[in-house]
C-alpha cells in the first residue's frame, strides 16, 4: 500500500497475516453501464500481510490479497443473445447459470 509502481518489490519471507474487522461499508458497488446494464462489484479481502516497514518512511507496509466478485444486476433485452450450446433445463437453476 506503500509506495508506487517500480519500486523494489515487498521482502514476503517475514511477512505476517493481520487480523482485521470492517469499520464502514461493505466493499460493494453498483455501476450502471453506457449501454443501460447495471453491474455490481464486491472486492473480496483474502488476506492483509504486513511486511515490514518502509525503508524511506519508516511507515508498516501491507499487501492486500483481493479479488473482485462481478455479478451482471440488470441487462438490456437487446443485449441478449440466444445461448449456443442450450442445455437442458433444471428449475433450480439460476437464470444465466444453468
């Protein structure tokens, strides 16, 4: 979280895992798109390391293993195309994932 882009990489050999409690939010987003689809995004917080201090500020320094999650919310109907492979129908099956 320290520092920018071409700097000498984190040593990780040290590194340790770094509890943590969410104190506003719930790291979710809506966006509506241009073309009228409206897209969610949540970022998964995997693991906070602290490695170590900066050399330059002394400050702790924490890498942050995230991944996004994106979940279509709403899509246009002229957006839509027919599926190529339609497979068989299962009732319990989400819309778009079965």
């Amino acid at each position: 979280m320290i520092g920018g882009p071409g700097g000498p990489p984190p040593d990780l050999s040290n590194a340790e895992i770094v509890d943590y409690t969410v104190l506003e939010g719930d790291g979710k987003v809506r966006l509506k798109l241009k073309d009228g689809s409206v897209v969610e995004i949540r970022l998964e917080i995997m693991n906070i390391l602290r490695a170590g201090n900066d050399p330059n500020t002394g400050l702790p320094a924490y890498i942050v293993q995230s991944a996004p999650l994106v979940r279509l919310v709403e899509c246009p109907k002229e957006l839509r195309k027919t599926p190529l492979r339609p497979g068989p129908r299962d009732a319990k099956a989400i819309p778009g994932f079965g």
